[in-house]
C-alpha cells in the first residue's frame, strides 16, 4: 500500500505499508511480517527548495522469523531489525531542464514523473 496526500499546494505527506504472509518454501516455513513508513514533505521557495523528513518502519515491526526444517536437522531462527530510520533531506532545484526543454510551465509529463518521488 502506497497513500500520497496532497495537504496543500506546498506540502504532502507520504504513507506505505507492506505486508508479506507466511509462506510454506522447500525446507521449511517462513513467517509473516509487516512495516510502515512515512514521510512529510514541504516545498518553498516556487517548488525549488524542499525539505522532507521521514521514518521507516514505524511501529518496528519488520522482524521475522524462519523454520529450516531436513530430516537430519531442524533451525528456527528470528530475524529482528534495528530499523527505525529518521532521514532528513533538504534539496534545492538549481535549473529545471526537463520543464525548459520541453517549453512546459507545468502540468505535464516532468510533473507526473516526480509525483511518486518522495
């Protein structure tokens, strides 16, 4: 799951979930697991200036586990990240080629292309 929102003219927020079930594999079973990220993201300056701020797996929760299970051996292991990153960017848009380029002011293919980049 990937959620965009548009708060204002100027600022978005970003939600993603994944989810992955349990699984039956060749050697064993491997266990469900689940996270979130989320990221805020502020324009300034006509769109040339921007900061993002962002945190993955939320509720660390992105652990798993995993059942290696032959006939002359059996392993049960569990997998539990530190991950919870915070990332803060700051970038700064020094020349719009692609808008110049292609004589657009806005609106078109360059926009649609950055709406999924956060």
């Amino acid at each position: 799951m990937n959620n965009d929102f548009r708060i204002s003219e100027n600022s978005r927020v970003q939600i993603r979930g994944y989810y992955r079930g349990p699984s039956i594999t060749i050697q064993g079973e491997r266990g469900s697991f689940f996270y979130t990220s989320i990221a805020v993201r502020q324009d300034f300056m006509q769109k040339k200036l921007n900061l993002t701020a962002s945190m993955r797996d939320v509720f660390g929760t992105m652990g798993r586990d995993m059942i290696t299970d032959q006939p002359n051996y059996y392993v049960k292991q569990d997998f539990n990240r530190d991950s919870q990153i915070v990332r803060l960017s700051l970038s700064y848009k020094i020349n719009d080629y692609q808008r110049k380029r292609n004589g657009r002011q806005g609106g078109g293919e360059a926009d649609m292309e950055m709406e999924g980049e956060f």
